[in-house]
C-alpha cells in the first residue's frame, strides 16, 4: 500500500538537507485520500461482517 504520509516526510527532511525547497502538498492531500477510502472500506467491511437476522431480509 502506498505510504505518501511517509514519502511527505522523507522529502521533507531530505529537502531540509539539501537546501532545496520541494512541495510536499501533493503528497499531504493524496495521504488524505488514501486514509479517507481506508477508513470507508472498513465501515463497509465492519457492516458486511455483522451477523443479520432473517427478519432483516424482509425490511
């Protein structure tokens, strides 16, 4: 799975070394996206895993 949080910091630190300025926004905002579809798939998984009741079928 990518890591762009990780990547963001590593450019970061490594762009404090070498004195050169590089935009880690592109990375920030992927690392959102990437943590926001985690966090939905598991809601979709947590509910798909939920024992339904045969009542529920009929609802």
């Amino acid at each position: 799975m990518p890591d762009a949080r990780a990547a963001a910091m590593l450019i970061e630190r490594i762009s404090k070394i070498i004195h050169i300025n590089i935009d880690i926004e592109p990375l920030h905002r992927e690392a959102e996206r990437i943590e926001a579809r985690i966090r939905s798939l598991r809601e979709q998984s947590k509910a798909a895993t939920q024992p339904s009741t045969f009542q529920d079928m009929y609802i």
